[in-house]
C-alpha cells in the first residue's frame, strides 16, 4: 500500500523513491495516485512544482559542464526565493544554505535508483511503445477484436464491428449487434488496449466524450478515464476522432513518430508500422503536428500533412478520400492499382498477390465496403483491365495482356 504524502514537503519528496521513479517513468496508476494526493491537500501541488525544479536544475547541472554546479545552486537559489516571494512566504522548509547537499542526496538516490540525472526533463514521456510489446510478448495471435483492459483481463469480441463506450463513470459498455457486455472500470486508472484485426473495425468513445473510430489492423492505448493537465492516446494503424473540446487540457495524439495536439476538432490519423509514411487529414478545427526534437506544423482544414522518405509535407486534399472509410466506403481518385488492392487486404483480411504490373495502373471510384469481396472484385474488373484467380487463401491479380 502506498504511503501517504499529503504533507510531504519537496526535500521529503525528492529523497523518495517512488516519488522519483514516479517522475522518470509516470503511468496512469501513478499520475492517478499523485492526483488523489493532491485533492486530499492541494498546497503538495506546489511541492511536487517545487520539487520538480530542482530536479529540472539538477539535470542541466549533470550535462556534463560540472565547472557550474556552484551558479547552478546558485540561481536555484533564486528561483525557489522568487516563487516563495510570489506565495507570500517568509521562510522555506528547504533550507537555502543546504540546498547544495539537498543536491548531493538526490543525485546519490538517483543513482541508487539506475536513474540517469540527465534525462530527468525527458522522461516524463510515457513510453507506449514499451507497454504494447509487453502486450504482445502476453497475447497469442487472434483474427477477433481484443480488448484488454489490463495484465489480468481480456475480452475476445467475435463480431465485426463493435461500439465501445467508457463515458460512463463506473462501466465500460460494449455493443454489437444485439449483444451488449458490462466491463467494471478499475479504481485506479490504467491503460486499455483495443486491437482491431484485418477485416474488422470498431468505434469508442472515450471517458472525455471523444468519439474514435478504428480502422482495421490497427491498435489503440489509452486510460480508461483521462487524469492530470492533458488526454493522451497512442496509435498504430488508422483512426478517426471527433475530439471533445476542452481548453485547459489539450488532446495528444502520438504514434511511432509524430505528435499531434488538438483541444476540440475532427481528423484522421494514419499511421501503420509497415507503411512507407504517416499522415495527418485535418476535416475542421486546427491541429499542431510535432516531429519530436523538430519544428510544429499548424494545420488547417482539408490539408494533409505527411511524413515520409522524403520529409514532412503538407498538401489540400479531398477529405472524403481519406476519411470515407469511417462511413463503409472506400473513396479513391487516380490511385495506383497495387495500393487500392493493400487497403482493400485490411478491409477484409484477405490476401492478395499481384505482379509488378499493376504498380503502373491507375483507377477511380467508390467501393461499398459492406459488399462481399467478390462482388468488389467484379466492379474493379470492370473498371481496369485486370484478370483475377483465386488459390485457397490468397487471390492472385494480374494485368490482362
């Protein structure tokens, strides 16, 4: 059980380890816990500010310029007279004179702790990519819809589509069909998986009242309610969101190599891990796109910005090409033959071979994508000149002569 730290002050807070451990590596768990701390007694939001100034200097203090420790003390110093001039306070718990041992105590624990100093300011990234390897080392492979709602609990949905609903404070509600399931949501905030298989799709919405809908071969990481200063997911694959406005907690979010932050608009995120590049269709509202370490692009509606070999770019598109998929069809104008027939593979979990040929045709339309694949395949058929064979598993195309 964790101990109580309502009346911690910031030098108690910085020689303790789970405080610590709570800032290089946060979770859902522990931002919930810090949360609930703070509402039992909110001055101990000041000291964890507090405490994590220190440690902000203590990073810059560890870069490897050890010459200024002393002007590093120093202008912590300062900084702590500067905010308890602003709080209206005339002494400090932490004594000014012991700050420099202050330092000395917390670089030993942070040792101790295997916690390089110097990426304090960085670590309070939540690392999702870390969290779905470990949920795939667990899981087994499945062509249905998975739901884990943690390291002891998931849920196999059988049909093809399913609605998930976590707007409610207590349950997590899932309809398909005529089926409906009650999942309790946990006390304490914890991540949940979704992983959409090929040939499948699914729709959240989200304990904000964000709506998501999840493309298929796609996975999803997110709180089963959202806590703290901003509402975070991260994805793999493709969705769509109708994100709910909230100005004084930003929406984010982040896949394998882009960050986008939102406070209220609609856009689609593509982002598969075998794909060449990610991209970014923005319907209405506006949204910043973040490479990490590099500048912040303001996107506005029907643009798409895109990051691939070549590098960020941004172009007007038709949204209705890109975010068609959400209403059941597939919308496509001029596109090469070969990449109608890989989104067509998610869409239905069927494999498809084809030869180089087809790279070199090109095809318009719109592809109901509640039609059965042989009745796609006939409309396509009739549309380019290709000739089609079907081999157990996998359907062949090639280009007629």
């Amino acid at each position: 059980m964790q101990k109580d730290y309502t009346r911690y002050k910031a030098d108690e807070l910085l020689q303790d380890d789970y405080f610590l451990r709570s800032v290089k590596h946060p979770t859902p768990e522990s931002q919930h816990f810090w949360e609930k701390q703070i509402r039992q007694n909110p001055a101990l939001k000041e000291e964890i500010k507090l405490a994590r100034l220190i440690l902000s200097n203590l990073a810059a203090t560890s870069s490897g310029k050890d010459g200024f420790m002393n002007q590093r003390i120093d202008l912590l110093k300062k900084q702590i007279d500067s905010r308890n001039k602003k709080q209206g306070h005339s002494s400090r718990n932490i004594r000014l004179y012991t700050v420099a041992g202050l330092v000395a105590a917390v670089v030993a624990m942070l040792i101790l702790l295997n916690i390089p100093v110097q990426n304090i300011e960085e670590s309070t990234a939540i690392d999702y990519e870390s969290i779905a390897r470990n949920f795939d080392s667990q899981a087994g492979n499945t062509d249905q819809i998975r739901l884990v709602l943690g390291e002891d609990q998931e849920l196999i949905i059988e049909k093809e589509d399913v609605n998930i609903d976590y707007s409610q404070e207590d349950h997590i509600q899932l309809k398909s069909g005529d089926t409906e399931l009650i999942a309790k949501k946990d006390e304490a905030i914890r991540f949940n998986q979704l992983f959409v298989p090929k040939g499948k799709r699914s729709s959240l919405i989200l304990s904000d009242g964000t709506q998501v809908w999840v493309n298929s071969d796609s996975r999803m990481i997110y709180p089963e309610r959202f806590a703290g200063e901003k509402r975070e997911i991260y994805i793999e694959g493709e969705v769509y969101l109708n994100v709910r406005h909230d100005a004084g907690q930003p929406f984010i979010v982040k896949t394998s190599s882009l960050n986008v932050t939102v406070l209220g608009t609609e856009f689609n995120v593509s982002a598969y891990p075998e794909d060449t590049e990610q991209y970014i269709v923005l319907v209405n509202g506006q949204v910043e796109v973040e490479i990490p370490g590099r500048d912040v692009t303001v996107m506005r509606p029907e643009e798409k910005f895109t990051l691939d070999a070549i590098g960020p770019h941004v172009s007007s598109v038709d949204i209705n090409e890109h975010v068609s998929w959400k209403s059941g069809y597939y919308q496509f104008r001029q596109e090469k033959l070969n990449r109608v027939f890989d989104k067509l593979n998610r869409f239905y979990g069927i494999d498809f071979s084809y030869t180089e040929q087809l790279q070199t045709l090109t095809c318009s339309g719109k592809l109901n994508l509640t039609d059965n694949i042989e009745e796609v395949l006939t409309i396509l058929q009739k549309a380019a000149p290709i000739k089609v064979e079907r081999s157990k598993n996998t359907i062949y195309i090639d280009v007629k002569p």
